[in-house]
C-alpha cells in the first residue's frame, strides 16, 4: 500500500530542472571539501511535524490532509509509521528524529503508555531493518501532558518527578533499542513563569540530578549516543533554564556535566534568543559542544517560533561555515524541526518544503566550502589581528604582560591608528559566493 502515489523518488536533477518534485543542488553523492554531501549534512525528518503535525495553530485546528486521516489509536500510529518509511525512501533521506509521544499514543497507565510504545517501536524496528534511514535521535515529551504543567525535571512536584524518570528511563531503552545515534533533552517546561513561586536553585539542581541519572542509566544498558541539549530561551514558558547555548554552558560546567553533553541548536530558538543562528554555532564551536543542528527559520515579523522551513540562504551559509570549521557534526546531522504553513495543507507540500530545506543546505554547505578553500574571511581575522603575533600583542596572547608592562608599554607608545572593519565590502563578496556558480 502506498501513502504517496503522486510522488515517486526525489532525484538529483541540478539547478535548471523545473520539476518541482527534484532536487536542484542536493547531489547526495557529490563530494565537497572531501566528503559526499549526504555524509556532511546527514539530513533527517522530524517525526512530530511531518507525520504527526496537523497544521493547528493556537487559533484554529487541523487543516492538514493526510493519506493516514481515517485511522485513530494504534491503528493510525501504525498507518504513520508505514507512511514514514514511505516518505523516507521516495526522499532518499538518511536519518529521522521523535518524541516518545510522536509515535504511539499515551494510554491510561504508564504501564499501558509503555505498552503502547513497545509495539510501535518493534514495528520501527522491523521497518529499520530493511530501510537505510537511522534515527538520528530520540527525546521524551516532557511538556504536553498537564502534569508537566510546572515542569519535569525542574518541577516542584515529586511525583512528576519521578514520571519524568520513568518515561525517561523508557526514552533510553527505545534509543538503546533503535540504535538512536543521539538523545536529546529540550526543557520545554522547565523553566518558570513568575519568581514569587520558584526555589530556582533547588529545580536547576534537581534538572542536573536528572541528567547524571541518565548519564548513568545510559552507562548501564549500554547505550552510547551522543547526549544532547537543546536550548531556547522561552516558549511554552516565560523563561526556559537552557536560554542559549552559553547559558547551557555554563550549567553544564557548573554541575560537572560538560564531558557527557553537546548542543543540539535550533535556528528559530537563536532568533527567540536575540542571536543569529550562526552565533550559537560559533558559540558552542569554540567551547566544543556543537552535536548536532535543529534546521528551520523563523518569521522576523512574528515573534514566537515558527518553525519555517530553511531557505536563507545568507544563513544556511554561515551556518555550513561554522560546521565545516568544526570539522562535521560527528553523530549529530541536519534534523529538519520544521514545518509546512498551514495553509500548505496537502501531503506533497511535506516534499516540496523538504526539497527546499535540502536544497538550501546543499547550497550553503558549497558556498561555505568555497570561502573557506579561498580563505576569504580566514585572510581577513588573520590581518585583522595581527598586532597579537609580535611585541606586546604576543606577549599578551602568551600570557606574559602584567599591568606594569601594558602600563609601560602605553606610556611610551601612541596608540596605533585603527583599521576599517570593512564589513559591507565583506557582504558584497559573500554575495558573490553566494550569487556565483556553484
Ligand atoms: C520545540 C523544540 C522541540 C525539540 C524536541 O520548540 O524545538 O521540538 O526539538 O523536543
Ligand atoms: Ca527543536
Ligand atoms: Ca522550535
């Protein structure tokens, strides 16, 4: 049976195809800077969007059509899981992501919730075996249900503490079970909507408690993904704990974590932050925890999340630079945490809106090649901070100036004359890269 009859398998065509169901700069197998673009890029399908995703808003309901609409309970998480491996194929994408809650229903009991899960995972495993689409991660919804409603790990219940373990625990044991390449914690509720209530310091230790015990249930059954963190700095709440990626940073070096932990970064969550994505990536570049990319974009014009599919290509772009930089994204990838409008309703939308965030990335990654094999911005820094390699630059860089000596060194030297920064020559050429022929 098949899902998507209209669609047959997503091609490379190159960038004159007008065939709408192609791709035009996605070349899977064309190497860049030494690998294949599927090796660099490891692009995979969010689970709640595309197959769960019904195009609500917080205005009005589903608009979504969907070839699994007649089903209900297990009957339509199993009609999504057969459509998912459908889609993944005709695709040819390499990885997918879910919330525990994405694929099977909640039942009464967490023992028939857990129930429910060990029949759909089995069948995704089976589905696994023949397919060669990986799960790049999975995640426990820890924030939809109301007993979350004042958190999970940072709640000031106990009882929904100990929930949160639990589905937790069951979180590792599918990762375990699917051979997730990474596991990703995204604190949709924890956080806080006023101080008057909030015992700041217990909930943020107690959020830490919570991971050294994933740390260690992770050690015990053997699973080794990547740990994740994904931070946003609010929505659903007023203030999520994971603000940014140097707010994560810090929490992880506070509480001796930073060794089991990278970032998971979300575009849309830089911009809620007031960063651009790629500050984020430079961010957790330079301390050592970039894992992994939640591609999307929001709206400037709107200020929440809106989980866009990525076609900037100015940022898909700088975002490849900062990966490249980074040398990949070893077990992370490209998750496409994205969405179609809602009133892109029917189901080869979710393929067009694919085709484009994946072509876009395709482009951003051969441009961010190109810049960095001619070293455009890599002369520039060079030049830019020169006066650090010799005399009391050096000095400075290597640790060995005081206040006497900069003191001395002042009083006996005027201050050199400053350089232009030379910032719009430097848009106009990556400009060109971006408008040149690749
Ligand atoms: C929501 C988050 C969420 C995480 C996974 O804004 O992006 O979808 O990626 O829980
Ligand atoms: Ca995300
Ligand atoms: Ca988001």
């Amino acid at each position: 049976m098949s899902y998507f009859q209209n669609v047959l398998e997503i091609a490379y065509e190159g960038k004159q195809s007008t065939n709408p169901l192609a791709f035009k700069y996605y070349n899977p197998q064309e190497v860049v800077a030494g690998k294949t673009m599927e090796e660099h890029l490891r692009f995979a399908v969010s689970y709640w969007h595309t197959f769960t995703g019904e195009g609500a808003d917080p205005f009005g309901g589903k608009t979504a059509l969907r070839p699994w609409d007649r089903y209900t309970g297990l009957d339509l998480a199993k009609a999504r899981v057969e459509a998912s491996f459908e889609f993944y194929e005709k695709l040819n994408i390499p990885f997918f992501c879910f919330h525990d809650r994405d694929i099977a229903p909640e039942g009464d009991t967490l023992r028939e919730t857990n129930e429910n899960l060990d029949q759909i995972v089995a069948m995704i495993k089976d589905y696994m075996k023949t397919s060669k689409t990986k799960l790049l991660w999975n995640t426990s919804n820890m924030f939809s249900h109301s007993r979350y409603t004042h958190g999970a790990g940072t709640t000031c219940n106990a009882d929904v503490y100990a929930y949160a373990g639990a589905q937790l625990k069951k979180s590792l044991e599918i990762g375990k079970e699917l051979d997730a390449q990474n596991y990703v914690f995204w604190g949709g509720r924890e956080g806080y909507e006023t101080l008057l209530n909030t015992d700041m310091e217990l909930e943020l230790d107690n959020l830490a408690r919570l991971y050294q015990m994933a740390i260690e249930y992770a050690k015990e059954i053997g699973f080794d993904a990547q740990f994740l963190i994904e931070p946003k700095p609010k929505e659903p709440t007023k203030h999520q704990y994971d603000f940014d990626a140097a707010t994560s940073i810090a929490f992880l070096q506070k509480y001796g974590l930073k060794d089991y932990f990278k970032l998971n970064l979300e575009a849309n969550h830089a911009t809620l932050a007031g960063h651009t994505f790629e500050h984020e990536l430079r961010v957790a570049r330079i301390n050592g925890v970039l894992g992994s990319l939640d591609a999307n974009q929001g709206d400037l014009l709107l200020g929440w999340d809106t989980d866009e599919f990525p076609q900037d290509l100015y940022s898909t772009t700088l975002t490849m630079y900062e990966v490249l930089k980074n040398g990949g994204l070893g077990k992370g990838g490209v998750n496409f945490d994205a969405k179609v409008r809602r009133g892109s309703f029917e189901p080869e939308d979710l393929f067009y809106a694919h085709i484009a965030g994946m072509d876009s990335y395709a482009k951003g990654l051969k441009v961010a090649a190109k810049l960095i094999e001619d070293r455009v911005f890599e002369q520039v820094i060079e030049q830019r901070y020169r006066s650090f390699r010799e005399g009391i630059g050096k000095e400075i860089v290597e640790g060995k100036a005081t206040l006497h000596t900069l003191e001395q060194y002042a009083l006996n030297n005027p201050v050199a004359k400053n350089e232009s920064g030379r910032l719009e020559l430097l848009r106009s050429i990556l400009n060109q890269y971006i408008l040149g022929d690749l």
